[in-house]
C-alpha cells in the first residue's frame, strides 16, 4: 500500500480525480505539474503541488522524495522514452508500485506507445498495474462542446459503432483504489463504463439532459478533418480523432467490462450521469 503517492498530469482529466480520491482516502497526494504556482484552480484541496516535468529530469529528483506509489500519465506529445526513463528512476529511489493509464486494448496493439510502455514496465523492478481505459465521456466536452453549445450538434465519424465511454472521475477512483489498497500487484483492468452506447444514444442523453434537441451528425472523414482543421485544430490531432472515431465505427470500442465495479463496489456512472452533472459545459448563455 502506497502511502504518498506522485500524480503525474495532475492538472488533467484523470490526474486531477485522482489526487482528490488520494486525499479522500488519507494518503498524501503530490500534484506533479509543470506550474506548482498556478495549478491552484485545477486542484482541490488537499493536493500539494510538485514541480515536475517529463522533459526536465533535473525536476524528478525532488518530485519523488519520499514518494512510495505512483500514478504514470503519458501527457500527448511527451516521447515514450521520458516516460519509461521516469519509470526506471522511480524504481531506483524505492517507489514500489505504478499505476499506468493505459487504453483500453493497448495489449493487442504493438503499434502504439502504451503497448511498448507497459512492456516496460511490466519488466521493470516495480509492481504495476496497467488501468486500460476506454474513451472517456470528458472528452464530449473537452473536444466538442462548441459544436453542441453552438450547433445542437454532436459531430464525429463515427457511423452506428458503439462505445464503452469510461468516466474520468471513475478512473480517477480506481487509480486511487489500486495504489492505496492491498493486492493490485502486477495486473491489468479494463475500465469501461456499464455500458455501450452510439452516438445517437448519447446525442438523445444529451437532449434528455439539457433540455433541448441534440442531433448526432456522422461527417465523412474528409468533412470532418476540414472542419477540425478550419477551426484551429493541428492537424496530428484531427486525424487521431479520425482514427479514434474509426475504431468506434468499425465496432472495435463497444467492450464493457465489469473492472469498475468490481474494484468500486459500486456500478460506474453513465453517460447520462456526466451530461447531468457537466451540463454547465453545453449551456448557452
Ligand atoms: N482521452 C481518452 O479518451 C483516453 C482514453 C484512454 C487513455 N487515454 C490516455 O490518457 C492519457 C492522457 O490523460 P489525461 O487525458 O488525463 O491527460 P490530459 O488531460 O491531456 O493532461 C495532460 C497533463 O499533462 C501535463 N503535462 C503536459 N506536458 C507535460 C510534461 N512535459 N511533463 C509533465 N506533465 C506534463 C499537463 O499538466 P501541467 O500543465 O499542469 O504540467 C496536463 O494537465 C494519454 O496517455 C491517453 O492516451 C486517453
């Protein structure tokens, strides 16, 4: 059991619930950020912000002192070869377990950077366990709450495939359960949510929600890049959108597991449960 545990990407979707679900249950909770000084609004109460940075190895030294547990985020865009070097210093000073946020099927998939990071760790002198994650409901708002605050319109080429939206904040929860609590040595969990849903479905729990008719518009893949791109988007982030709704469409994101509530006791929420309670983020003024 970890008792002071180093969140990295503690400002961000998932970090950020983890910390909370750390101070909830005791343990102390270092809020690995590039900017200690300005991360207050992101973190609650509780949380002690470290100066951290991937890319700056002279800020790891002082970002692990005393540090047993560690919850492992491959922020976008930071080479997979900082993070598995992180790793190894970690385990040097004596962290003794890593939970690493993974994606849901990264064990099928040798092409993809959390593949080759949990063969790392996996062989490295620390207990792991790897949390595959499937799409995270966060992103609806995240990514395309424009597009549902000015056009009534969820907008992605997904076609009729389902997904298994996972809540942030539940794997948040889990994050904190597996560093804290006994056992979770050297496993893997595939965190979902209770169920599978289109984006018909979830256009209808947003109307249900909000108040107000939401649409599911299915782009062709070139309308949808365009788009992206005219508003602002990279481009590297449009077409890992494409690829990401691809799957979706193709039938490859609709696995539901019960990893959430086995290790919650309790079921995980729903699409409706979000939409319900980031309702704020699809308002009009
Ligand atoms: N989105 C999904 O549906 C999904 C599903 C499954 C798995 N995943 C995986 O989840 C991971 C991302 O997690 P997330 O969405 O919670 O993260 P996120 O919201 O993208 O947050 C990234 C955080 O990383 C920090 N960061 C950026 N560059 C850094 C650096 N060089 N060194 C240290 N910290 C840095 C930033 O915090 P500061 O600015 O405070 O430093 C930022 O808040 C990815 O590996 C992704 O593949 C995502």
């Amino acid at each position: 059991m970890a008792e002071t545990v180093l969140v990295t990407a503690a400002t961000g979707t998932v970090g950020r619930h983890v910390v909370t679900e750390l101070v909830d249950r005791g343990a102390t909770a270092l809020a690995g950020t590039r900017d200690p000084d300005g991360a207050g609004d992101a973190l609650s109460g509780g949380a002690r912000p470290v100066a951290f940075d991937f890319e700056r190895p002279e800020t790891w030294g002082s970002a692990l002192e005393g540090v047993d547990g560690l919850f492992l985020v491959r922020p976008p865009g930071v080479a997979r070869g900082r993070l598995t070097d992180f790793a190894d210093a970690a385990a040097r000073v004596g962290v003794g377990r890593v939970a690493y946020l993974s994606t849901l099927g990264a064990e099928r998939n040798p092409l993809i950077p959390h593949h080759r990071i949990e063969r790392h760790l996996a062989d490295a002198a620390v207990d792991h366990a790897f949390l595959r994650a499937s799409f995270f409901a966060q992103n609806l708002h995240e990514v395309h709450a424009r597009d549902v605050v000015e056009r009534d319109e969820i907008s992605v080429p997904a076609g009729d495939g389902a997904t298994s939206f996972v809540d942030a904040r539940d794997v948040g929860a889990v994050g904190a359960a597996v560093l804290t609590e006994r056992g979770h040595r050297n496993v893997a969990y595939d965190l979902t949510g209770p169920e599978a849903l289109t984006y018909d479905e979830v256009a209808a729990a947003f109307s249900d929600a909000l108040g107000r008719r939401i649409t599911y518009g299915d782009p062709s893949i070139p309308a949808f890049i365009r788009r992206e791109y005219a508003s602002g988007r990279p481009l590297g982030f449009a077409l890992l959108m494409v690829g990401v709704y691809t799957t979706a469409r193709l039938g490859l994101a609709d696995r539901v597991t019960g990893d959430v509530e086995r290790l919650l006791n309790r079921p995980p929420r729903t699409i409706r449960d979000y939409v319900r309670d980031y309702a704020d983020e699809f308002r009009r003024e």
